[in-house]
C-alpha cells in the first residue's frame, strides 16, 4: 500500500477548541504585557519629583479632607491600591495632620485664609470632629477668613461647617441634621429558626454585647446606659453649633422636630429652609461660587479654579521647615478591635502593638511614650498582653500616657489603665468595664439536616467545644468561671490604677458606658484634652523643652512599600471609580448595622473564649 504524504485537516471540534485556546493565550499574552506596561509607567510615575505649589506670601489655604476622620489609616493591601489607584489620603483622613495643618495655619503669616471644602468628607466621632473643631477655632481666632462650603450638608460636615465665618450653600442643597441614635440588629428568633444554641457567659447588668444574639430588642438596662451617653454626646453637639451661630437655645432640637412642618413653609425648598433657619450664610451654585473664589483669591491658570494651596501640600512644607529634636515624644496609635497575634494597621493586634512598645523602650531618645487608644475592646488575653507591655514600659523609666479618641471602652479601659495618667475628651466613650464569653454550636441545626456526631473521649471535656456538639456543664461552668475570674482581675486593675476600692468600681462598672466627661468626674480619667495636649502634658512630666513627636509604625515589608509607592503615583490598572460604583459610601453605610454582628463573631479568637468588648460603644 502506497502511503500519503498529505496531511489530514483537523476536524471542527478539534479546530474549535484550538480556537479557544489559541484565543485565551492571546488574551492572557496581552493582559500580562498590559501588566507589566503599566507597572513600569507607575514605577517611573512614582520615582519622579512631584510637583511643588509655592507658598507666597499671600497664600489662602484648601483644607479638603476625604473620607472619614481617622486616628490611623486601615491597612489597604498594596496590590488593591495598585489596582485601584486611590492614595490612602483619599480614603481616610488622619485627625494629627488636619489639626496641625490648621493650628500651623492659624500662626503662619503665609496663610491668609482658609476654605473648609466637605465635599467629599463623610465624617467621623464628635471626639475627632470636636479636636479638629478646636483647632479651626484657634484659626478663627487669629482674625483670618474662614470660609466652608458644601454641595449638602450632613450632620458632621455640618459640625465642622458651623466654625466658619461663611457657610455656603448650594441653592439644591440641603442641611440634613438627624440627632444621634443607638439601634441594633437583633437575631434571637432568627437564631432560633436556624437552630443555633448561642451559649453566653457575662458578668455586668450592662454588657449589652451579646443582646443581638440572645434577644430581639434591647434591654432596660441598655437602654438606660445608651441613652444616657447618647444624650451627653447630642448636647455637646448642639450646645457647640446653637453657640457658633448664634442661634438660641434648643433651636437645633426645634429645626428637627419640626421639620416637615417647616419644609412645608419654605415650599419644600431645603436649601432656603437652611438659610432661613440660620443655619448657612449663602446660596451660591458652583459656577456662582467658582467666581467668587476666583475674585478673592485669584485664578489658578490651568484648572480655572481659585488659586488655593491644598493642606497635604502646605504640610509637605512644614515638614520640612519643621526642625527635629533630638529628645522624642513617641507616638504610637491603637485603633481597632483588640485581638491576639500580629495584625495590620487598622486592627489592635497584641503581638503588633508589644513589637512597638519594645522597639520604643529600646530607644535612647525616646523620653515619653503617648498611646492614642481609639477602640471599643476585645480579647481578654490580648488586652492584657499589651497592658503588661506597657507596665514594662513605664519600669524602663518611660513615663505613659493615655490619649483617648472617640472610644476607649471596655478591652480599650483594660489597656488605659497601664499608664501614668489617662485622658480624654469630653465626648469620648469610655467605660464598659465588664466582660463575657460567647460559643456557638450548631448541633441541633445540623440535627435538621440529618447530620449527627457520636463518638467517644476519654474525659469529660474531650470533645467539647466542637460546632457540632453541645457544651457539657463541665465546659458551661468552667467558661463561666473564667469570665467572673476575668471580672474581678479587670475590677482590680481599674481600683489600683485610680486608687478605688474594688466596690466603688463595681457600681460603675458593671458594662456601662460613659462620656469623657462623666467619666473625669467618676475618676475613670485624670483630665479632658485633645491629642496635642497630651503630648504637651507627656512632655512636661518628662521635663522636656525642645522635642519632637515621632509616630512609631509598623515596618512595612519591602514588597509592600514597594507596592504602596506604585500606587501613590496615581495610576491605576482598575480605575477608582468602577470599584466605588459597586460599593457607594451611603451603601456600605446602610448595610454596617446588618454586616456588623457577623464581623463581631469573626473576631471572636480570645484563646480561653472571654472578651472584654463593647458593641453599642459606635462613635456617633
């Protein structure tokens, strides 16, 4: 048989498929090289020198902050910032930078007045909202325009608005103030459908933590406590704005109130409500506004907008006129839920937080150590992790002193009491001296199904703590035990720090809640002050003249800093906006009350199942 040299033509499956992939290899070729393009551009885009805006002599200054007001950036993973593009300024605003900048503002004979742009800030605590609030007084104070304006209004731009000699309005804008409130979702019968058998353990009347898992409305008892700080913080509010306006007393109670009936009057025409009401100055739209910014401060050329500097660029400028000390102020920032082992910024990890008090104790320069402390709690283990570092810190000779932000509740008090002296601003949430523990077990929905263990160990607790099986009373008492044990050692900590008998403690203990204020008046803290006061106050004690204030952080790895740097030049690989669509503020805003149980519960990793945490403790 002769052979043929022709070769056979693939079929049309096989043609199909070879299509597909040579298709998809294509894609993948290309997509890699669009990778790799635009990592190059981003790392040329990074290494080159950034504009500089000069500082005249004659120089009106554009405070925008973004997002929401912060005392430490969330870690963002650098290749999510590499993808998405946003520097981390553009979603959090630190509270030390805009003091500063405004309080450097308000001496620097440069600057001749300030624009406060809320436009894209979202908020933040009345404790952070009322230190930045001291710091544009400061700068009113010295006799130099300050001027706000915001498209709308919400309840905390507002706050900050009501410093200024000018609040601008737009005409189709609105002032939407709500008062403060404490709700929460509540799960028992949906528990109960789905079979969870949700074990608490407490010790505390007012440790309301565990409420939305066990009942399906609130508590007397946290009703009681909630409503009482809730009303100390609402008073500071319009106390603070009714006096910044001029307005009289109980008129911004009255502006909510009756606010359909008012509406009603202006026509439905929010904006000249607002106006009427007393609480804006002007009406102006932006093209209207744009001109006459335009007219008191010139024209920037290129952008046709005023000609301001922006506060991230003036304090690149006092950075570097900002002459360095040799004796430190060290700073450190605990902000988040407390939990065991080394965790991001944006987190209280215990294993993070001892690696920087240990790195401050072995530095020679460093005389003082201040802890900005700005969360609601946690573990019980992990808490005390970092008080026993900071008790080894001040036996170094480094005196300790406590910054408390919006909160330092609960696991948050645990860790003020290891210091020198504690401070806090009158609206601060603190308290909740209280602890519980919580285990779930999914035995009888797993029942539901059909799924059942048995089995055999050979103790009485071999086998416990499973999801799959009931506690026995053994592990019910024994978990008990060690939260009442825990209870009585946080008691005892509180009554050696503030020189209480461990009875005194316990009537104001017990899980409540208070403000800063109420709190100094107790005894739970030594002084009301902001942030830079406590580092004036650390410094004295210290007997430190000349000093500098160095903020201790955790050491990015090399690959991040790497990353953090590509994504601080601006380009992006998935543009910013796209991946906002999907998640808009006012959204992520509205679904926290439903997300925020299930975060609580991945949260829950104490090693012996006992926290001391506060869940109602929300900055309003």
């Amino acid at each position: 048989m002769q052979e043929t040299t022709e070769k056979k033509k693939p079929g049309i499956i096989r043609r199909f498929f070879a299509g597909i992939w040579f298709g998809l290899t294509w894609l993948r070729i290309t997509v890699l090289n669009l990778l790799f393009l635009a990592i190059v551009l981003m790392f040329f885009a990074a290494i080159q020198t950034e504009k500089t805006v000069p500082l005249t002599e004659s120089t009106a200054l554009r405070v925008a902050p973004n997002g929401f007001l912060v005392d430490q950036r969330s870690f963002v993973d650098p290749m999510t910032q590499l993808l998405d593009g946003t520097r981390p300024e553009e979603r959090e605003t630190l509270v030390l930078d805009l003091v500063r900048t405004i309080e450097n503002a308000s001496t620097d004979s440069r600057i001749t007045a300030l624009v406060l742009d809320l436009n894209n800030f979202h908020g933040g605590g009345i404790s952070k909202l009322e230190e930045v609030g001291q710091a544009l007084d400061q700068f009113k104070d010295s006799g130099k325009p300050l001027i706000a304006m915001a498209g709308n209004y919400s309840q905390a731009r507002y706050y900050l608005a009501s410093y200024a000699d000018e609040i601008i309005l737009n005409p189709m804008g609105s002032v939407i103030l709500t008062g403060y409130s404490s709700y929460r979702q509540y799960y028992k019968t949906a528990l109960d459908k789905l079979a969870f058998n949700f074990h608490v353990f407490r010790v505390g009347t007012y440790k309301d933590f565990i409420e939305p898992y066990t009942r399906d409305n609130m508590s007397e008892a946290s009703r009681e406590h909630n409503r009482r700080w809730l009303d100390d913080l609402w008073a500071v509010y319009t106390g603070r704005v009714e006096q910044l306006r001029g307005l009289p007393n109980n008129a911004i109670d009255n502006y909510i109130n009756n606010l359909d009936v008012k509406l009603a009057e202006a026509a439905g025409d929010s904006a000249q409500l607002a106006l009427d009401s007393g609480l804006v100055d002007k009406l102006l739209t932006q093209t209207e506004l744009r001109a006459q910014l335009v007219q008191r401060f010139g024209e920037d050329r290129q952008s046709h907008q005023a000609k301001t500097l922006d506060y991230w660029d003036y304090l690149k400028f006092l950075n570097e006129e900002t002459p360095v000390h040799r004796d430190k102020v060290a700073l450190i920032v605990a902000s988040g839920v407390i939990v065991a082992g080394d965790h991001p910024e944006g987190t209280i990890g215990s294993d993070s937080v001892s690696a920087l008090l240990a790195k401050t104790r072995d530095r020679k320069d460093v005389k003082a150590l201040v802890l900005r402390v700005d969360s609601g709690g946690g573990g019980v283990f992990a808490s005390d992790v970092i008080y026993h570092e900071l008790k080894l810190t001040r036996e170094a000779g480094i005196p300790v002193f406590i910054s408390m932000g919006s909160v330092a509740a609960s696991g948050g008090y645990w860790i003020s009491t290891a210091s020198d002296e504690i401070w806090a601003t009158p609206t601060t949430i603190t308290g909740s001296i209280g602890v519980f523990g919580a285990f779930p077990t999914l035995e009888k929905t797993f029942a539901k199904l059909g799924i059942h263990t048995d089995g055999v160990g050979t103790t009485a607790l071999a086998g416990d703590m499973r999801l799959d099986r009931d506690l026995s009373p053994i592990a019910n008492s024994v978990i008990q035990q060690g939260v009442e044990f825990s209870y009585r050692q946080f008691i005892q900590l509180v009554a050696n720090a503030r020189g209480k008998s461990m009875d005194d403690v316990h009537q104001i203990a017990q899980g409540q809640v208070w403000s800063g204020k109420r709190a100094k008046e107790m005894g739970l803290v030594d002084h009301l002050g902001n942030l830079n006061d406590v580092i004036a106050a650390a410094a004295a004690h210290a007997d430190l003249d000349n000093y500098s204030v160095e903020v201790i952080r955790k050491t990015l790895s090399p690959k991040e800093q790497f990353l953090q740097q590509l994504s601080g030049g601006g380009l992006a690989l998935v543009p910013s906006s796209l991946i906002d669509s999907f998640a808009p503020i006012a959204l992520r805003q509205s679904l926290a009350p439903v997300i925020e149980p299930f975060l609580n519960m991945s949260n829950m990793t104490d090693p012996r199942g006992v926290y001391a945490q506060c869940s109602g403790c929300k900055a309003p």
